[in-house]
C-alpha cells in the first residue's frame, strides 16, 4: 500500500559525483561528519573498479546507487572488450560490482527509505547520454530492454512499485530537455559543439510519474563534467528548477578529491530537503579536519513575496 503521508522530516542529502576511483576511507568519515541522512551515487565508480565499489558497499549510511557507463567499461562495447585487463571466461567484473552493492544498486529499480518517507527511484544503468540506443547487445543480455521506449518502461514500473508518495530520482546521466546548450547541465561539449545529450528515457519516465501525482523534489545526476572541455571561463550549469518546482542537480565535480599542498579536499553536492522540497543545493569542500573548506550555494528555494493589496 502507498504511503500518503507528507515527508515532514527535514533531510541533509548526500550526491557523489562521478567518483573515477576517487573513493578514500576519510570520505566515510567526513560523510559522518557532514551529519548525513541519505548518500546517492551517480555511478561512474572508475573502469569496472571492484575494490572502490567494494569500500562503498560497506558504507553505514542509508544509501542508494546507479551503476555509470565508465562501470561497464571492458564489458559493453566491443573496443572495450579488446582491451579488457582480466580473462573474461573466468571473471566478470560487472557482476561483481552489483553483487556488491546488491539491493542499494538501483537502476531499473528502487529503495524505499522508510526513516525517510521517501522512495529512490534508479534511470537506466550504465548510461553514457545521447538520443541513439547504444550497447543494444549488453542492454538485450543484461535487461532484455531493446528500445528507450522499453526502457522508460521499466523505470516507470520502479516507479509503481514505491511505498512512498516523494520520489527521489537518480541517474548516471540526466534526462532530456534541460537545454541543449554546451554548457547546460546535460549540453553536448564535443565536436561537433551543442545538442541535448540527456537520456530520453528518463526524461518520459519523469514525466508519466508527474502524471501519477507523486511528488518529485530532486533528480539528481552526474556523467556531463562540471569543468567543460570547449572553455574554461565558465562551468557546466549545475542547477535547473522545472516549472513544477522539480530541481535537476549535476553533482559531476570531477576531480572530487584534490590536493592542496600536503592536506586533500574532497566534494560533495549537499541537498537540504525541508517538508519534502528541495531548499538549498550546495557544493561542498571537505579539509582534513572534515570541516568544510569552501561552500558554493547552487540554488535556494524562491521565498514567496507577500504584495499588500
């Protein structure tokens, strides 16, 4: 039965960007630190890297993952498999990583969060962007899903299945129709230059779910690299708000662990859930005392104008 309850509880989140085997044991710890309630993975772990996901499995947060197309890396395409590091007949590296990550790895799936009141939905896994049906043989192998269409279809029966009435999605890649400038948050900033590189799939899963009247305050992703390859005077667009008051949130900082002389920091995206809708979005810094070095404010809730009549 769904739950119809308002999520009342005011939630401190957690988005990891794409992680590209930047995963330490201090970043645990400053997690605890930061006093997080819930921690989501955007996937892109590094190339088929067992041993980072191992660490994040064993993670004592409430968390939640989708797998990036980086997870999938010797296995999805044919000149990956040609340089794949490890014998094939005898291992298998993408099946080690979901056995890993088990239930919390959601693509194509969902985790209700009951201490939450709030259910995370998972877009397609192992998604590299784009309005082409690629990897049709891992996807036909791995999911029997042939088409975007069938794809839409099972996020949306994710969907049907929560316990809860606020959805919370996650994705490797973003959905379309967030701009299909370079710079915006699922842009295209290759040769040739522009285009909406988001996954449609996701797009028309979110849409069929607003349909449902469930309530949907984040969607949250990474794959598109804030630090863009065609200009450096400006960042990827991080932020955008649906006229349904839906927050769209890029969380790919990459490198997310950096040094500075002998001390490292490490970022994560920070989103405030108050009453069920997004407040503030925040990139974060963490030192090595796991104080907060640096704090970039993305986004704030509009505050309503009361007008004297």
């Amino acid at each position: 039965m769904t739950s119809q309850k308002t999520n009342s509880k005011n939630l401190k989140i957690a988005v990891v960007g794409d992680v590209h085997d930047q995963w330490e044991e201090e970043d645990g710890i400053a997690l605890k630190h930061l006093g997080i309630d819930l921690v989501l993975f955007v996937g892109d772990f590094g190339n088929e890297s067992v041993e980072v996901v191992r660490a994040i499995a064993c993670l004592d947060i409430p968390k939640a993952a989708v797998m990036g197309n980086h997870d999938a890396w010797y296995t999805a395409t044919e000149w990956g498999r040609k340089k794949c590091p490890y014998d094939r007949t005898k291992e298998d590296w993408v099946q080690q990583q979901l056995d890993l990550l088990g239930e919390s790895q959601i693509g194509y799936g969902k985790l209700d969060f009951p201490d939450l009141n709030l259910t995370v939905v998972g877009g397609r896994p192992f998604s590299w962007g784009g309005p082409e049906w690629k990897y049709s043989d891992f996807y036909q192998q791995w999911y029997g899903v042939t088409s975007f269409e069938e794809s839409t279809t099972r996020i949306v029966s994710a969907v049907k299945s929560a316990a809860y009435q606020t959805i919370i999605f996650i994705g490797h890649n973003g959905p379309t129709g967030l701009g299909d400038r370079p710079e915006d948050p699922c842009g295209k900033d290759w040769h040739p230059i522009g285009g909406d590189f988001g996954d449609p799939d996701l797009a028309e899963a979110i849409s069929q779910t607003i349909t449902t009247g469930k309530i949907i305050p984040l969607v949250t992703f990474g794959h598109m690299h804030h630090s863009l390859r065609h200009t450096k005077k400006e960042p990827r667009k991080r932020i955008f708000r649906s006229p349904e008051g839906i927050v769209y949130l890029n969380a790919a900082s990459v490198p997310r662990i950096v040094e500075h002389g002998s001390h490292k920091q490490r970022n994560f995206s920070i989103v405030l859930l108050e009453d069920g809708v997004v407040s503030q979005v925040s990139l974060v810094w963490v030192g090595k005392d796991f104080s907060i070095v640096y704090e970039e404010i993305l986004y704030q809730k509009p505050t309503l104008v009361v007008q004297n009549a």
